[in-house]
C-alpha cells in the first residue's frame, strides 16, 4: 500500500476498505440516479445525461484523489481535508469549541492553540486563513461521515457539486431543448470542470455556487417558481462563493444585473424608447455594480475594488521577479498603474484564459490534457465565428437576455483570471467557472445561426425575439392567449 507521509499527521493513503466503500457507495446512488432518470426521462429529455453526467463528476473525483495522493504527493486538498480530520477529533476532546470552530467559523490564533495539545493538528496556512477554512470546516464535516476517508468524502462532495451544475444545464436547456448534447458538453462533460471541479478543492464549491446561482435567478425572476426557497439559494450560492473566492461573485454579480434588466429593456416593442434606454441601462448597470460591491468590501477583503489595481501590480511584479514559476509562467506585458492600462489587457488577458496552455506551451500529463482541451475550445471559437459571422455572433448576443449573461459572465471572469493568475498550472484550475458558459454560448449561437439559415431556406422570416422564453412558457401563453380569446 502507497502512503504518503504528512508533516502533521503520520503516514496516510487511501486503504481498500476505502475502495470497497467507495464501489457501493457509486452503485448505490446509480441505483437512486437511475430511477430518477427513469421518472423524468419522458417530459424532460436531457435527463439521458443525468446519470452520465453524475459518473463522469465521480471518475473526476477518483482521478483527482489518486493524481493528488501518488502522483504530486501533497497539495491543498490534502490539506484541507486532514485539517478537517483533526478538527473532527476535537468534537471527542471539547464538543464546544468543534461547534465554535465548524458551526460558527472560529479560525482565531486562540482556536488554532486549542490543538496544541492533540497528536494530529490542521496545517495552520490553511486553518487561519479564512478562504481556505470553508474548505476545512467542510472536510470536517465530511470526514465525520465517512470514517475519516478521503476517497469517500471525494464521492459524496463530487456528488453534492454536481446538484448545482445540473441545475444550471437544466436552465439553458429550458431555454434550447434542442441542444441537450451540445449543452450537455459545456455544462457536464469539459474534462478541466470534470478534474479540478470535483475533488475537495475551493474550486469544486464555488464551480457548484455560481451554477446553482444562475439556477435560482432564473427560477426566481423568470419562471417565478418556488420563490422561496430558490431566494434561499441565492443567498446560500452567494455566501460560499463570497466566503471562499469573492471575485466569482464580482464577476456574476453584475453579468446578473444585465440579465435581469436588459430581459426588461429587449421586451419594449418600441425602438426609440430602447434607443434611449439603453445606454441608460449601461450606465445605471455599471453605477449599481460599483455601488454594491463597493459596500461590500468588507466581506471581499483584499478582493475588494478599493485594492483591486494594488493587488493585479503586485502579482504581475511577482511574476516579473520569481523564478519558482519557471517556463509554467506567461506574461501579459508590464502596466502603467492605471485602470486604463489593465483594461488595455483586456485581449491578451482573455485569450490567455480561454486558449492557454496552448498545446506547445504544456510541460506535463496534467496540463497537456488542458492543453488539448484548449486546442478543442480554440477550433469551435473560430468555427462558429466563421459559420455564423462576426455581425451575427453580436446579434445573437445582443438579442437574447439568458445568451447575453452566459458569454459576458464567461469573457469578464476570463479577462479577471488571466490578469491575475500568473501560472498555467493555477490558469487552468481557476477558469473552470466559466468553462461551461462560454462553450455553451458558442453551440447557442451556431444552433441560431442554423435556425437562421433553415428560415432563409423556406423564405420565412427569422425572429430572434422568440428564443428569450422557454419554448414551454410561450406554448403555455399562447394557450392562455387562446383561452381568453375564447
């Protein structure tokens, strides 16, 4: 048996019991995922990829824990989840300072000091940094239920980050039924998402909440179902990615606000009036986004506006000056110190993001995999730009309120991760959130794009308005329609 020896804890692997478990735990929620499947299959033909879907986010789970146990030997995830182990041991020594520490986010010098006098304690860089102590106190909670077994609490946390991620693939295919496959390759099948998004890493929490939230909004503001208890999941999807990476929810928050207000403005049938308000949205778009991450600067930290531009000079500077990065590091060119510079960054950052490592640019089995991926993401860009046309590609954006959200999201979050990450190896982890909506708007617009060729075909008219509602909301207003008429 392979074992790893931690600083902190001994020597630790992953034991067969752990396997066998873990072999009945994935049969026994292929049973559950089956009969679901079985159940909803008829009105709602995507869920062919709900079991697919859940297996491949269980092989991303596997495949992570054994590259991180007997390939790197060590790394954050090992971290967070034996920290949660010796956290779990306080609940026998003091059962109050556990619930302090996991139930209220105690992660003080004095929390920290309760384990002085335990044989297995939690690596302090992650425990007192409040990011990485969400993962931490999750470990716990995890570990407690599966006997302190990685391998398992990997299982169930894949299985839980995959609730959101369908979720969010069930919204767009409410929207396009008849892209279940192409929806099902952004959203469930993206090889990056599959890997770094389920094992228990910071990513796999907030990858799940940004889906969850995107989710929500739409059952909330649109389809106006279970409005309470998708408000609760709002506000859930926001807590984690605030507590753990605020400058997820940075990014969403505002392509949120567009989604929201621009669905108002394309529904005016008057073109003067949309004219004129337009612009205004953009500006009172841009004025409520700054104001309200503004007063939530508290809770972002050094994530916040205020130390936005301080924090991108220092990471490009210790780009410039560390060697540790080596050839994995690319650079973005030097800024002037001034908003207008970084956003003069905006192509070479976003193309970093969306196309980086190219395949060339790789320097092992991890990022090479990413570098075929990217190679994937780069040729269907440039395909759909060439089928559909430049023009049409902003039409078909600009036109639809939910297509609108899913690429600003996607470009925003990359020029943001391609400033300031400034390594492949974090690159490629830390742009899974907006993985599956970029891919998913490049397959919406070639479906539009088809639609629109079909329409020239048999000489009808191409309404780009009608896709802005799911297609069952116009059927059933066009029978309440019917109804009144009646």
């Amino acid at each position: 048996m392979l074992l790893i020896l931690l600083e902190y804890h001994g020597e630790v692997g992953i034991e067969p019991w752990e396997y066998m478990l873990g072999v009945l735990y994935v049969m026994a929620m292929y049973l559950y995922y089956g009969r679901k499947k079985k159940m909803n299959i008829k009105l709602h033909p995507e869920y062919k990829y709900f079991i697919s879907g859940f297996l491949a986010k269980i092989v991303g789970a596997v495949f992570f824990a054994l590259i991180y146990f007997y390939y790197y030997k060590n790394g954050d995830t090992i971290s967070y989840f034996y920290s949660g182990v010796a956290m779990n041991k306080m609940l026998l020594i003091d059962p109050v300072e556990y619930f302090r520490q996991v139930f209220l986010g105690d992660n003080s010098a004095r929390a920290l000091n309760q384990y002085s006098a335990q044989s297995i304690l939690p690596w302090s860089y992650v425990f007192t940094d409040g990011r990485t102590f969400q993962a931490v106190r999750i470990s716990a909670l995890l570990s407690t239920v599966t006997f302190n077994s990685y391998l398992l609490s990997s299982l169930i946390m894949a299985t839980f980050s995959f609730a959101g991620i369908w979720a969010c693939y069930r919204t767009f295919v409410s929207y396009f039924p008849q892209l279940t496959g192409q929806l099902a390759i952004g959203f469930l099948f993206m090889p990056s998402a599959i890997f770094w998004g389920s094992g228990i890493m910071k990513d796999t929490f907030t990858f799940s909440a940004a889906c969850g939230w995107v989710y929500a909004v739409d059952e909330v503001f649109f389809k106006r179902r279970n409005v309470v208890s998708r408000t609760v999941l709002i506000v859930f999807c926001a807590a984690v990615m605030i507590k753990i990476k605020p400058y997820i929810f940075m990014v969403l928050l505002p392509a949120t606000l567009l989604w929201l207000l621009y669905m108002r403005v394309v529904r005016l049938r008057n073109i003067l009036v949309r004219f004129v308000l337009i612009p205004l949205l953009a500006l009172v778009l841009v004025s409520l986004s700054i104001f309200i991450l503004s007063r939530m600067g508290d809770m972002f930290d050094k994530f916040a506006l205020d130390d936005a531009l301080g924090n991108i000079q220092n990471i490009q500077s210790d780009l410039s000056s560390n060697d540790a990065y080596g050839s994995n590091k690319f650079d973005i060119g030097e800024f002037d110190g001034t908003w207008t510079g970084v956003l003069g960054k905006f192509p070479i950052a976003t193309n970093a993001a969306l196309f980086r490592p190219y395949l060339w640019e790789t320097r092992n089995a991890v990022t090479a995999l990413s570098g075929l991926e990217n190679l994937f993401v780069l040729v269907l860009t440039i395909y759909v730009l060439a089928k559909a046309g430049l023009r049409f590609f902003f039409r078909a954006i600009a036109s639809n309120p939910l297509l609108m959200m899913s690429m600003t999201f996607a470009l925003l979050f990359a020029f943001v991760v391609g400033i300031t990450t400034p390594n492949f190896g974090a690159l490629v982890r830390f742009k899974i959130p907006m993985v599956p909506f970029y891919i998913s708007s490049l397959f919406i617009v070639l479906y539009l794009h088809k639609e629109r060729e079909q329409a020239r075909r048999k000489g009808v008219h191409f309404d780009l308005t009608k896709y802005r509602v799911p297609p069952a909301a116009m059927a059933a207003g066009q029978q309440g329609h019917k109804a009144g008429n009646g």
